[in-house]
C-alpha cells in the first residue's frame, strides 16, 4: 500500500520517515523524534488508519493531509533542523502512518507505517 499523493514515484523520494521499530504492543508507547535534517522544519504526527485501504484526506491545493478529517493521535510539532521532542500517547490495535505534514512532505514521501499490536 502507497499513501503518497496520487501520481507520485516514491523511489524519487527526497525525504522519508525512518522508524526504528514498526510495531509496538497497545497501550502506552512512546516516541523519541529527532530532525535530522539540517535546514527544514519537521514534525511527526501519528495517524490511526481506520481503513487500510483507503488514502489520508489529501488537499492538493495544501500540499498536506486534512488533520480535520484523518484521526489524529497526537504529535511532536515543528521541529527544527537538529531538534528532538517525545510523545507519550496510549494506542490501541491497528494500524497507523507516522506523518510528516508540513507543506509538500507527506507527498514527498515523510511517512512510515507503525502497527499497534494485541
């Protein structure tokens, strides 16, 4: 499964999400993000996917997801170049996207799926 705007060619990818885990067992998890980059502004938002299958609320005219419309389970907002934040937040089963949603980067390939298991 793809989650990057439509029409899109991930392995053009100038930017990504990298996880060191993929799953977690529910309940309280805890995420430690860093930037790495080292001259644009990130931030790390945990999206719970009610339907797999189904895309994140795209706006193209935005260039981002439509927080108001996808579930939003809490994030570590606008991280400088070389800058750290945590989120402590408790999940249950399924699956998730850990986003980039600053303009253009979701698209651009900054997410990563993460799996809450049983």
């Amino acid at each position: 499964m793809t989650y990057q705007a439509p029409g899109l060619d991930l392995s053009k990818a100038t930017q990504g999400v990298r996880a060191s885990r993929s799953s977690a067992p529910a309940g309280v998890i805890s995420f430690k993000v860093t930037n790495t980059s080292k001259d644009t502004v990130h931030e790390m938002i945990i999206m719970h996917l009610e339907d797999p299958a189904q895309p994140l609320p795209y706006v193209v005219s935005d260039a981002k997801v439509d927080e108001s419309k996808a579930d939003d389970r809490g994030e570590v907002p606008d991280l400088a170049p070389g800058k750290s934040g945590t989120l402590t937040v408790t999940l249950e089963p399924g699956k998730y996207l850990l986003i980039c949603n600053q303009p253009k980067h979701f698209a651009a390939g900054m997410w990563a799926p993460f799996e809450v298991t049983r």
